[in-house]
C-alpha cells in the first residue's frame, strides 16, 4: 500500500520526532511504500496568500503553487498524520498543508452545490498524536483534533476508511514507561495496518 505520512513537529530530537520514526520503520517493515513528507524539513509554507484564497475555487489553476504535494496525496492509498496538539490543535504548519492542498477538485468536489468527497485513493486514515494534558481535559475542550480528523478528513476519504486516532494524553506527567508503552503500540499498530 502507498502511505503518505504528513510529520508536524519542528524538534529532531523531540518525542514527536521518535513516533514519527517508529511510524515509518514499521510501515516500512510491513512491506507498505512510504512517501515520507516531513513538513518542516522540506520547508512546506503554510501561508494561505490572498492569490491562493481569491483562486481557490478555480480549478484549473488553484493546485499549480502546491502541485508537488498534490500529486503526493492523489498517489496515497493510506494517510497517516504524526503531529503533536499543540493548544487543542494542529501544529500551524499541518493545518495550513489543509488549508493549502486540500483544495476544491483534491480533497473534495462540488456536486449541485453540494460538497462531495473526493480522496477515494485513501482507504487508511490514521493520527498518531500527543496532548500536554489529560484525556479528560481534551475531552472538556471538545477534543477538536479528534474531531477533525475523525469527521472532517474521513468525510473527504473513501467511504469505507475508518479512522484510527492513536494519543499520548498528558505528556506533561508521562514516564518513560508510558512513553515506550505508546511507542510499541505505535509500532505494533502500523506494522497491523
């Protein structure tokens, strides 16, 4: 299977950096093809400019800025996003890869007015995640990165993917225990999938 893994975190040397690569070795192990898009090391600009937002809607030219990182998700047959949650969001830089490629006639098509899912390629759709804080903190503030990626980015994929949302809540009081724990399931998950 062709996995696009979309990686947001800024430190190398950060736990984030240590799923991200648990992520990809056991992909890999599992004989999957893996397009490793690293968005802060391939300096993705997350910047919707007015020109990308008064184009938006143009389809024969609104992918032409991001035409690289189109194609990349067009060829994916599973999506997995590694990114920590950063004050019950995405990472800046995550959010604006959707705002920036997952445009209209990408990830969705209108259809009588009406928007249409358009990331049928995609039949894997996974998160692999961390909070500061608790589950049931998150879960106070509505959990919105659950959310989006549960309701929103499965609503753009093909019918049948079914989300797989992996967290690490309260880094702020984990253990080495707890963070190796996460790791191997982490591992275990993507070698299953």
């Amino acid at each position: 299977m062709r996995v696009l893994v979309l990686y947001a975190h800024p430190n190398p040397e950060s736990y984030g950096a240590a799923l991200h690569q648990a992520v990809v070795a056991s992909l890999r192990e599992a004989g999957h093809e893996v397009d490793d898009c690293d968005l802060y090391a391939e300096g993705f600009d997350p910047v919707l400019s007015r020109e990308g937002r008064v184009g938006y809607h143009d389809l024969a030219g609104n992918t032409l800025p991001v035409a690289g990182y189109v194609a990349r998700l067009q060829a994916a047959q599973a999506l997995v996003l590694c990114f920590p949650v950063w004050n019950f969001g995405y990472p800046a830089i995550l959010k604006g890869f959707f705002d920036r490629v997952f445009l209209p006639g990408v990830s969705f098509k209108m259809v009588d007015g009406k928007v249409a899912p358009n990331l049928w390629t995609i039949r894997k759709l996974v998160a692999v995640t961390t909070y500061g804080g608790s589950r049931w903190r998150a879960m106070l503030m509505g959990d919105p990165p659950r959310k989006l990626v549960c309701r929103v980015l499965r609503a753009v994929c093909h019918p049948t993917a079914r989300p797989l949302y992996l967290a690490h809540y309260d880094m702020n009081r984990a253990t080495p225990e707890s963070r190796d724990s996460f790791l191997a399931t982490i591992a275990k998950k993507m070698r299953a999938l």
